[in-house]
C-alpha cells in the first residue's frame, strides 16, 4: 500500500526549526520527486513565547499549536521533527512520537546521547524510524555514512573536531596571541558562542556528540557521564606559544579509540603534531577522522552549525523517512547497542604528556622533578627552561614525556603540587592521538 | 513477506572481486545481523583463465561457475555483484542481471559512467536496486552521502583530486624534482600505476568518476566523452619549480561547477595555490570538496582504492541491497537523469592561466608576446623571464593571466605558436578553482 502525502510535523520553530519549516516549503517540489509523494508540513508545535516570533507570519496561523495532543495525536502527521534541544521537554516529545506510530527526526544530541537506548527501543518496538544525522557536525554526512558506508568495518578509532566555538576561541587563542575571555569575548561577539557558553567550553557538547558517535561505531550503549570530560577553560596564551615552539597546535579533541574490545573515550585539549590533518581545521570548521579495519583512514569535513547546513541534514533524514513512510516500511536502522565492548577507565589511558610548571629558581629543582617522575615510571622526553620573573627567582618548566599511564601522571602532578620548590603546575596536556 | 536468506552472485575473482568474495565469507556474522537475514555467497562466475588464481582454493569448487546460463538463471541469487571492470562484457552481464531482477551492485565506474541512463531505466523497470559507492573513490562514502545526506542541497560545485595513481606521481614531481617519466617508473615498481598506465594518467579514469559523481550531483545524464579531458603526460619538472615559486601546486583535478542551469566539467592540471585543502592531499589519498546551497562545503577524503577500501565499500551496497531482499522491497534509489541541466562547452569556460613559453632572447619579444594577449582580450597579471640558454639566446617566459576565456586562450596559444620569437609555448595550465 502507497501512501498519497507524508505529513510533518515540527517541534520548535527557533533557529534550527525555523530553518527546517523554510526548507520544507520552499524545495516541496524537490522532496516530492524523491520521496515518491508530496510532503506536507502540517503542524508546528510550539510554546507560547514562539508567538513573537518574526516567521510565525512566514506560514498560515492554522498551522501552529500549543496543544500537545492535537499534536501528536493528528493522524495526518507520519514524522515528527523535533528541532527544540536540550533533554527536556524533548525526550517527552520524542517518547510520544515514537509511542503514537510516527518517525521520528531529531537534531538534538543531548537528548539522543543521553536516552539513545530507550529511544532506539521504542522505535523497533513501534516499527517506525528514528533519525539524528543533523546531532553531529551539522551537515556534515556522518551517522548515514557511519551506518550504511562505513558498516562492514571494524571501526578502530574516531579523533574529531566537533565542537566549532571551542575550535573558533582556540584558533584565535593560536593566531592571535590572545587569552581565552578576549578570544571567548570575540566568539560571542560573532554569535559563535553563547551568551552562557559552558555546554561548549567545558566540553559538554563535544561529549553529547563522541557519545553518539561512538554508538554507531562500536554498537555499544555510552552515556555521556563516562565519558572523560575536560573543557578549554584553562588554556593559556603560554601554552600556546609552548605548543607553536615544539611544532604543535592546540585543539579540543573527541577520541575513541578501540582495542581488544575495550574502548577509551575522552574529551580534552590535545597538543597535536601541526603537519596532522586535524591541526589545520581552523575556526567553526569541525572534522572527524576515522579509521576502518577495511577502509583505513576516512575524513569528513565541513562547517558543523548553523542553520542552513543544520536543516540540510534535518531534511535529508525526512526525506529518508518520507520514502519509508510513503511505501509503508517501518524500521530500517541498523543501528543496535548490542555490542558489548567495554570502557576503558580513564586512569588506564596511555598518551604523552605537556606539563608546564612555575618553579623556585634554585638548583636542583630539576633533579626534584625529575626524581617525581622518576618515580611514577614517567620518562621525560624534553625540558625545557625560562626565566620568566627574576625579581621572585621563578622560572617555567615545561616538559614533555614519553606515553605514560594517566593515573600515574595524576600521582606526579599531586606529588609534585606537594613540593616547596614547584609554585604552581600551570597545566598538563595530553599530547598526540 | 520475508526472506530467509539472501544468496550472492558474485561476477570475478580478481583483487577486487577475491576481497569481496572473502569479507562475505568472513563477515557473514555481522551481514546477517545488519540484514537482518543470512547473507550467503551463492555463486562466483568466473572466466576460464581464473581457475589458475590461488584464491580458488579458499572456496569449495562447487561455488565456482563459467557457465553465464546456469549463474543468471538461479533463483537463489538476490544479488549480483560485478567485480571485473571495464565496458565489456560487463554492460552485458548488468543488463542480464537487472532484467532477471537481481538487485545489482558494481565497482566499476567505466561501465557506470558511459550506461548510466539505461541501467537506471533497466533498474526501475524491474524494480531492484542498483548500487555503485565503490565506482568513486574507492571506500570513501560519497555516493551514499549524495544521495542521503546532500540530497536536499543544490549542488554548485564539486573539486576533486579522484585519480591516485596521478596524484601519487605528482607528488613525487613535486617533492623530489624528478620528470614524469621517472615519478612514473616508481608507481609501476609500487603498483600504484598499471603496466599501461594510460587510463590513469590521461585522465579517463577521473572522468568516468566525475561523470558518476555529476550525474548524481547535478541529476542529469552527463556521457565521459563530453567532459573536457587533459592527463598529466606534458607536464615537466620546470612547470613544479615555478608552481612552488609562485605559491601553487599541481594537482590533476575533476571539476564540476553549476551556475545558471548550466554545469562546466572539466578533469585537467591545475595550479592549485598552496594554502587550499586539496593542495595537501599527497600520494594516493584522494579528496572531493563539494559545496551545497545549504551545507556550504564539505569535504571526503581517504584511500580511493585498493582491495580493501573498495570491498568495504561493495559489501556496504550489498549490504543494503539485502536488507531491502530481505523485505522485498525494490528499487529505492532516489536517483534520476532528468535534471535537464546543459553542459558548458568548455571553450566557454572561464579561469585564469599560467603559460610557460620558450623565446628567443631579443628586445621586443614581451611586446610581441604582450601583443596576442591583449589582442585576444587576456589580460596579464605578472611575467617572469628567465634564461635559461645562452648559447642559443633563449629564455623562459611565465606568464599568469588574469581570468580569461579559453576559447580566447586558444586563440592566443595558436597566434603564438605562429611567432618566430616564440620558440616553444611549453605549456599552458589552468589556475584556481
């Protein structure tokens, strides 16, 4: 049995909503011919405030609600787009989608990361599908490449760039010679970040994505809280001058890395070597790069927000369920979390390492340090030493190390935070993927 | 209704075919749970001469067969996979396959790119699917993510390095100084060019990728014989050495740019200013920047061949060509050639040029030179002259132009040529993208 006309209906009418209600009006004819049958847009559910909103005039009034069963329980809408973020309302909204029979196409990565295993069942339970391409990197192809190219692999690693206003401050922290309020300042100016920017400096939406990510390539159920979290927040101007003088960029990573079925998985500033490809994608531009026991290395490139790339991959994954729902097929994800590997704990990681110390200029600080180290089985690879305040007798100490255990170096740095003679352990990077 | 088993009939055993044939029996675990059915190897038609490979050994005899009656007649094959290149037979062998219903996936971009039209029509009149991801840049999702997740963008342009056996050799011109006949010699010695390279390094095969990824971008029917086609035979040591002293690189592009309904293809060198993504794309890594109206640019890269890229890839379309046997679902392809966009003539196309010319070492020649292109409404941008012989009074003269049309261009190449003082117009190449 063919369907006749797909109906839509949208959640959230702000910027990425506004977006995706545009696209559908204005390439309906297009969506028509792929689809196999006009697709409608019937309703918008929205919240009260949406009322101010320029574009409410954009469509006929009729089409707006505030009324949630009205809503979901239009037996003319087969896909619900939900285009509002965060984790709630939405996961409410997408439970009563998936519940009431319709497909379902979200953006919003918190909600998908943080409930996927829940989500995914109700969508085989309710034979319908469940689609979130737009949930990372924007427009970027990624999870349908994930899920349909890239399948028959192995997936052995992912080393991402997924978070465009952390990679914007940073790359104006590198070009610029800036602290990171004023280069934080400038990305706020430009809209790049927010007016409260946590979710992004800190870490958490490169989190909410690597998750998700990680999902589709290990078929393995993760959850945002074990997954190792640090933000950009305690970068300074040095160790960017640092990085440049030993051949490295800065850049806040997403890595998953696989081995003998346990996977590691992290979020933090990487010093990465600067011939790596991922060290010349500046500014709002994301990348992920990943590896294939069968494709070996593949990246993917491009800007990662924004409402227009944004509704691109929103109206793709409704154009993909439009095509379901217009020939009456239910579920056809591939997608499971019954893998089974393991996270490896964060104090297990194995990496190399940048520290950069404030140090009492007097000899034998070094054989100090050294003997710290020493004694975590820490090797140093390089020191370096500069005079940085001769009034107070300091100096800088950075040092570099060969791979080490994290939950060593975590020992030093409290060892070496017990000592008279280190004044302050500025900061410690991980260093290379 | 549903399948229990979905049967395979795969057509050669060569590198790419055997790669094929074992991640099927390897991976047949994984398939059959993505599938959501068993995926089994049924049949490998092979030709006599192929009973001598050693792969043959690995597979129970009986799975082998020469006879085409026998392999297109078996009702237990679902899915065709060709896997032996090349116009012919293999056209004929997509054909039976499509009107016997077998879903079909090919490797193979000549036969895809100079049929594409009638195999998309034989597909639809028999209502299977018809998959091609590993006719393009080997593992690296591109036909997919055009078809799912760029789907809802109008394409202005894709840029793409798409031909590794070029690029590896440009490479090796660049970075070490050496002529073509050299770089050459070292890719047959790494099997990274053919015994006879010409497909390769007279830009065939880039075309018929380009023609694939233009037919899908640009939804309209483009024949390989109609994309203007340069190889990497004339180019010369001297034509690196001002490249890296003007800021450029040589790269063989593919190029395709939409403006105004109307599309420019074009696969010819280019000086590439150094600082562009693909400018750093080196050896046999293969790239394609494309840009979207929505998504902006977007960038895949990777590994554009090999055996085990290209089967990840085939056993992706095979996969996909299961699941939808597996549901009895037909052809799905949102693919079609009725796009009615026109092709460019390219003595329209409009870019800018460097001109490497020989000239007899006189007062006047520039005038001269300077003459022609101002005739033919070229305008210049800088000149460098150099000698290079003075024994018999010559010199070097490079010229970059401003953004000329190349019908002007030939005309100016002609009237040169025509000179006495111009002893030799070396080379011209296209600049930019």
């Amino acid at each position: 049995m063919k369907k006749n006309s797909i109906g839509i209906g949208l959640i959230g009418v702000g910027v990425i909503g506004g977006a995706v209600a545009r696209v559908l009006r204005d390439r309906s004819a297009k969506l028509a011919e792929l689809a196999g049958a006009p697709v409608v847009l019937r309703k918008i559910k929205i919240a009260p405030i949406d009322l101010t909103r320029p574009i409410i005039k954009e469509f006929p009034a009729g089409i707006f609600t505030t009324d949630e069963a009205e809503f979901f329980g239009d037996p003319d809408i087969d896909i619900v787009v939900e285009a509002i973020g965060g984790e709630f309302p939405a996961f409410h909204y997408l439970e009563k989608a998936l519940m009431a029979g319709k497909h379902v196409v979200s953006s919003n990565k918190e909600v998908v990361s943080k409930h996927a295993a829940e989500l995914l069942a109700l969508a085989r339970k309710n034979n319908v599908g469940l689609r979130f391409e737009a949930s990372v990197g924007g427009g970027i192809p990624l999870l349908e490449p994930f899920q349909y190219d890239l399948s028959v692999n192995e997936i052995k690693g992912i080393f991402a760039i997924i978070n465009g206003t952390t990679n914007y401050i940073l790359t104006r922290m590198a070009q610029e010679g800036i602290e990171f309020a004023e280069a934080l300042k400038q990305a706020q100016a430009l809209g790049y970040a927010e007016a409260n920017p946590k979710n992004d400096i800190e870490g958490h939406d490169a989190v909410y994505k690597l998750a998700i990510l990680s999902m589709l390539a290990f078929d393995t159920e993760v959850k945002p809280e074990n997954i190792y979290r640090e933000g950009i927040t305690t970068l300074e101007g040095r160790d960017f001058q640092y990085a440049k003088e030993l051949g490295f960029v800065i850049k806040l990573l997403a890595i998953a890395k696989e081995s003998d079925g346990q996977i590691e998985l992290r979020v933090h500033p990487v010093f990465l070597p600067d011939d790596n490809f991922l060290a010349n994608v500046d500014g709002v531009f994301n990348a992920v790069l990943t590896t294939g026991d069968l494709v070996g290395d593949v990246i993917f490139s491009g800007q990662g927000a924004g409402p227009a790339p944004t509704s691109s991959a929103v109206v793709a994954d409704v154009l993909a369920a439009a095509q379901d729902a217009a020939s009456c097929v239910g579920n056809r994800m591939r997608w499971r979390l019954d893998g089974g590997k393991k996270l490896m704990p964060m104090s297990e990681v194995v990496t190399r390492y940048y520290f950069r110390l404030n140090v009492t200029d007097k000899p034998g600080v070094l054989a100090h340090i050294a003997g710290i180290f020493g004694d975590n089985k820490i090797s140093i690879a390089s020191v370096l030493q500069k005079e940085v305040d001769e009034a107070t007798e300091s100096a800088e100490v950075v040092i570099m190390t060969h791979p080490a255990k994290e939950s060593a170096v975590q020992q030093a740095v409290e060892a070496l935070r017990s000592l008279d003679t280190i004044k302050a352990v500025h900061n410690f990077i991980r260093v290379g993927i």
